[in-house]
C-alpha cells in the first residue's frame, strides 16, 4: 500500500540559508509566512551550479505562489519534490508556467497528489513546455481516463523525458490504448511505470503492439 507521504532520507527541514541549499537534499516546511520567506531568501541568495532537490511541505496552496517567483529565477535547483501537497489544478497550472522558462530542473515528483482533470490538461501543458525534464513521476495523481488522453497525447511531441510513472491511477483499457499511440511516436521514452494500473489484458495488447515498432522503451 502507498505511504501517504513517502520517505525523506536526508533533510533539513526549515533550512533558511543559502549555505543549507548546498546540500543534495533540503526541505522546506513551508507552514506559515516567515517560512515562506526564508526559503524564498535562500532560493534567491542561492546562485551555486550544484545538484540540489528540494522537497516542499506546503500547507497553503498560496505558499507555492509566493515561492514560485524565486523558484522560477533560480537556475540551481535540478530536482523538485511536491508529493503528498494536495496539490490540485491550481498548483499545476503555476508549475506548467514555471517550465515555460525553468531549463535546470530536470527530476519532477508529483506523486500523491489530486490533479484530477483540470490538473493533468496542466500537466499535459508542463509536459509540453518542458525542455529539459528527464523524470516525472505522476502515481497516484487521481488521473481520469481523459488526463490520461492527453497526457499522452502530449508525451508524443516531447522530446526530454526519459522516465514516467502512472501508476496507480486506475488506468482502464481505453487508456492503455493511448499509451500504446504514445509509444507508437514517441522515441525518447526509455522508462514507462504503470503499476497498479487496471489496463487489463485487452489494454495491454495496445501496449504489446506499440513495442512492435518501439525500439526506446527498456523499462516497463
């Protein structure tokens, strides 16, 4: 069974200074507005071309506009986690703004979140706009079949990611037959996670027809 909030391996949490970003691992527990202030401080103090993934604990959805901003300036932060936010259309629509413009980040964890379909025609816009985002991880988004449709339809065209996971969002057959047009396009897919999906075996024979002229795809 998914943890309702994944595990944090090494983190400080709080951090507020630019010296604490120069490690590969901070979160911010963004729980009222001097927190939201420091870490928009360090984001904007920070400059360093070093591998940093910030994780955010967000108890407002209007702290992640406050941080966007800085967000969107920094050209540091290479990884970002925003699982387990309740994170819904609102949030995702700031985050396809935020890679219009963002080349660094190139690690996107959504994971546990309540995109619904508002949600994922954001995601799908992300996805679009995004350049140089080689991971996305999108379990247990409550993605519905029509999300999925045009998740997919977006991943035709894009031409960065690497790695994407969708699993756990109940993804009938009729999904699996976009997922099989996706991959029947898209060249650049190497990893495609689908556990806990519920595609089936007649939605899995629109994924074992795609591979027939999928050379990309190694992981699945």
């Amino acid at each position: 069974m998914d943890s309702p909030r994944p595990p944090i391996s090494a983190a400080a949490v709080g951090a507020s200074t630019a010296a604490e970003l120069d490690e590969k691992e901070v979160v911010y527990d963004l729980k009222d507005d001097a927190s939201v202030a420091a870490c928009v401080a360090a984001l904007e103090e920070n400059t360093a071309k070093k591998f940093i993934r910030i994780i955010f604990r967000i108890d407002r959805h209007y702290q992640l506009s406050q941080v966007m901003p800085a967000l969107t300036a920094n050209t540091s932060v290479v990884g970002l986690n925003l699982s387990s936010n309740y994170l819904n259309a609102p949030g995702a629509k700031q985050l396809a703004a935020l890679f219009k413009t963002n080349t660094s980040i190139t690690t996107l964890d959504l994971r546990f979140n309540d995109l619904g379909e508002s949600g994922s025609d954001h995601i799908s816009n992300l996805i679009r706009n995004a350049s140089t985002l080689k991971t996305l991880n999108l379990r247990s988004c409550s993605i519905p079949l029509p999300g999925i449709e045009k998740i997919c339809d977006a991943m035709q065209t894009n031409t960065s990611i690497t790695a994407l996971c969708l699993g756990h969002n109940s993804v009938p057959p009729l999904g699996a037959e976009h997922i099989g047009k996706m991959l029947e396009v898209n060249s650049t897919l190497t990893a495609l996670d689908m556990n806990e999906d519920c595609i089936a075996h007649k939605g899995f024979a629109h994924i074992v027809q795609a591979m027939n002229t999928n050379t990309a795809l190694t992981s699945l």
